[in-house]
C-alpha cells in the first residue's frame, strides 16, 4: 500500500461557531456545509471535519478531545506578514518566527493556539 496524502482530518471542538469563526478570520479557512448538516473548514485542497464535543459522529476516535491537536499548515504569505495579520487579530503568539524541519523540508514557523488550545503551527517553506 501507498498512501498519497491527507485529505482531512477530524477536529473535535467545543464551540463550532467560534471554532468556524476563528479560523476563516485567523487562517483564511472556508467553512463548508456537507453531508446532513456537517461541518468543516476547507484549506486548499484539504478539510478540517469539525465534531461538537459531545455530539460526535460516529465512528470517531477512541477518546475525541478538544484542544488535543498539534497541525501545522503552510502558506505562501510571507511570515513577517503573518505575524502582522496575527497581531491585528491580537491572537496571541506562541512562538517564532522559529527555525523547523516539515515534511517536505526546512520551515520558518510561528505558533499560535485556537480556541480549544490546539497547537497551530504556521510556516513558511523555505
């Protein structure tokens, strides 16, 4: 077997509104509507399923948590503007402008979390 990439993970959350609205603001996401009503956020040509705490679709993970993931994404934008953007929506930065090792290769990277507390890495390939 091969795998060729992720097409979308599942993001457990307690507020989906805040959670939607976090993200088109923060990260430029697209929210969606599929299925009976689902939600997600689209990046791309990848999505972030959204499931309400309590209120998950089955099947679902063993132990569904909000606030337990660490995802870093990668944008075109230049860094020092993210960090600009960022600073305008007074999201608070976590760390970085720092030096990574991504999947692809080098990354210049800022961390900041979400309103559940996920872990957001956003970089720069270098």
């Amino acid at each position: 077997m091969r795998i060729d990439r992720i097409d979308h993970v599942v993001l457990t959350v307690a507020d989906l509104a805040r959670t939607i609205t976090w993200y088109e603001r923060t990260l430029g996401a697209r929210a969606v509507t599929f299925g009976e009503g689902r939600r997600a956020l689209v990046f791309g040509e990848q999505k972030l399923n959204l499931h309400q705490k309590g209120k998950e679709f089955e099947p679902k993970a063993a132990h569904p948590t909000a606030g337990s993931v660490d995802l870093c994404v990668t944008t075109h934008v230049p860094l020092d503007m993210v960090v600009a953007h960022l600073r305008s929506l007074r999201v608070r930065i976590e760390a970085g402008p720092v030096a990574k090792e991504g999947a692809r290769g080098s990354l210049r990277s800022v961390y900041v979390r979400d309103p559940d507390g996920n872990l957001i890495e956003i970089a720069n390939e270098s």
